[in-house]
C-alpha cells in the first residue's frame, strides 16, 4: 500500500486500487494513473469502504478508467448529492 497526496492505494497487476483516504478530505478528482517506482498504473477499482465515513466529502471527480466501485464505498457521505 502507497499513499499519494490524501489517497491509499494498493495493486492488481497493472491496476491501482483506491483503499482508503483522510477523513477531513472535501473533494477529489481520482486519477486516471498513478506512478509508483517508476512504473505507470491505471486507476481501475474503488474498494468497499474506500471513502466510508469521509463525512467532509461533498464533491468527487470519477475518471472513465473506474471499472468497480466497492460495497459502501462512500457510506456515510452525507454531503455528496
């Protein structure tokens, strides 16, 4: 597991995994690639409880490359509408 800027990530072969987050974050815009150690990954998942109780959270970016968004992925984000 990374972290980058407020976001955890994790990894599936060439896939990055959002995992989890700070909880005082207020808007994200999730990537379409990340880097790590030189190599390139794409954005693919979003993990069951990956933003659970980000009660801050009142705006997110989702890129075209999210292919699976997780159970309660954003449970308890009661600002996103």
């Amino acid at each position: 597991m990374i972290k980058i800027g407020k976001l955890q990530y994790g990894f599936k072969g060439k896939d990055a995994i959002i995992l989890g987050c700070e909880k005082d974050i207020k808007e994200i815009t999730i990537p379409t690639t990340i880097k790590c150690k030189g190599e390139e990954f794409k954005v693919a998942y979003i993990a069951g409880s990956a933003f659970k109780d980000c009660y801050s959270l009142n705006s997110i970016t989702i890129s075209d490359n999210i292919t699976t968004i997780g159970w309660s992925a954003f449970k308890n984000c009661y600002k996103l509408t």
